[in-house]
C-alpha cells in the first residue's frame, strides 16, 4: 500500500469530484506547479490508487427512467453455475452492474430500463431466464447521492 500525504488526498478528492480537471487547474488548487501535479497523478495511476476515469451519463435523459438493484439467489451452487451465471448475466445490456456478495444474496445486480414495464420485460426474458437463478428481490432506486469515495475530506 502506497503513503498517502495531505496533498495527495486532496489532489484524489479534487480529481473524484470533477476527473477532466488538468494537471494546470489542479495545481494551482493545491498550490503546485503544473509538471509537480501531473508526476503526482502519475504516481497514483502506476501505483493503481488511480484506476481509471469515467464517464458520468445522466441515465434519465439518455431515456432509462428507471434502476432497480436485484438480490439474487441461485438455486444450486458450484463453480460451474457461479461462472455460467457470471458470463449469461454479462450479456444483458441493462444490467449496469454484477456484484458478488456474500449475506442473503448471492448477486446484486444493477439494472437500468426505460420504465417498469421496460424493467419487467427485462426482469421476465432476460434475468428470470439466466442459469441457476433461484429467489430474485428488487428494490427500485428512488433516489442517489454521489459520494467521492474512501477519502475524507
């Protein structure tokens, strides 16, 4: 695990807040000159603190009205279902997300669709058809906030 100092925090929150902000722009927040900033960040991608950037699509004026996280259960277990479930569940475009977990569910899947009849359409042909799915629970988002990450200010 790499240190960590004040500025590099700063520059990681600076960057988790708004990512197309230039080496320059970050600089003079953090009070560094340009080519100091841009070795920092640096540093942070090769050490893979940094892993990459994003891009942030405003889902409801792209038409996906609708999110809804699935719990999901399989009916038998075994490696084999585990990766035939992974690799069929990776196909389905509206699902945003795959999460591994271990509690109540076997998966958390994040599932974006136009609107609930859309959702349902999705949830019948799509998901309800996978390999091993047994018990399915959705809970449909109603609202977000966007936290920047482990970082405390």
């Amino acid at each position: 695990m790499m240190d960590l100092d004040e500025i590099d925090r700063q520059l990681l929150l600076s960057l988790s807040e708004d990512a197309t902000l230039s080496a320059g722009a970050l600089g003079r927040q953090l009070g560094l000159s340009q080519p100091a900033t841009w070795r920092r960040i640096k540093r942070l991608h090769d050490s893979g603190i940094i892993a990459g950037r994003r891009l942030d699509l405003d889902r409801e004026k792209l038409g996906f009205g609708v999110t809804v996280f699935l719990g999901i259960k399989l009916a038998t277990k075994g490696r084999v279902s585990l990766d035939d479930f992974e690799r069929a569940v990776s196909a389905i475009p509206e699902v945003q997300t795959v999460e591994h977990v271990l509690g109540m569910y076997d998966y958390r899947l994040r599932v974006t669709a136009r609107d609930i009849s859309d959702f349902e359409r999705v949830l019948r042909r799509r998901v309800m058809t996978l390999p091993g799915v047994g018990n399915v629970e959705a809970n449909v988002l109603l609202s977000e906030e966007r936290r920047p990450g482990p970082l405390a200010e």
